[in-house]
C-alpha cells in the first residue's frame, strides 16, 4: 500500500480531549455542520448521520471515505472555517468551504 490511510476526523478522538458539556456540544454541532456539508455535495462515501439524522458519535473518517475534491478541503478549507468559527463566525456560513471547493478541478 503506497498510501497510507490516515484519518481525517474521529469523533470519539475530538469528544476525549475535553469532558465539559459545551465543548462536546460545540464538537457535535460544528461537525453536524460540516458532514451535513460533505454529504449534500457528495464528498464522502461513508453515512455520518444515525436514522434519526444525528451526528454518529463512533464516526470516523478516513482518506478512504472521501473523494479527491474532500481530501483537497480537508488540507485547507476545513482548517480554516474550523479557525473562523472559533474566532466567533457563525457555525452554519460554510461559504469559504463551498469557494474552496469550486476552485478544485
């Protein structure tokens, strides 16, 4: 295998670093946003919702699970709304992932 298959998000891995409620509120919400913004647009293979449409806590992505256009965002786009975000940008303007992404071939 010439290419590892390294992970890109592990929500169990983002709930262990911190205990506090909000903060695990927070995780949930913001990667609710952003897999519900992957899965309209066909970027992951893998289903990140349970079948009552809630964020899977045991989801864990892989380069695998996602196509060419995906890993692009995850190098740069994804960092930088996870950084807008925390600076106080509202959660749901995923506009600078969706410019990113037509801008990739």
């Amino acid at each position: 295998m010439s290419d590892l298959d390294f992970t890109l998000c592990s929500i169990p891995m983002l709930m262990s670093r911190n205990k506090s409620a909000e903060y695990q509120r927070q995780i949930v919400v913001r990667y609710t946003v952003l897999m519900s913004f992957l899965k309209v647009r066909g970027l992951i293979y893998k289903e990140p919702f349970d079948s009552d449409g809630n964020l899977k806590m045991d989801l864990v992505i892989k380069k695998s699970d996602v196509t060419s256009q995906c890993l692009e965002l995850f190098k740069k786009a994804v960092p930088a709304w996870h950084a807008y975000v925390d600076k106080g940008g509202d959660i749901n303007n995923t506009s600078k992932i969706e410019k990113e992404l037509a801008k990739i071939p």
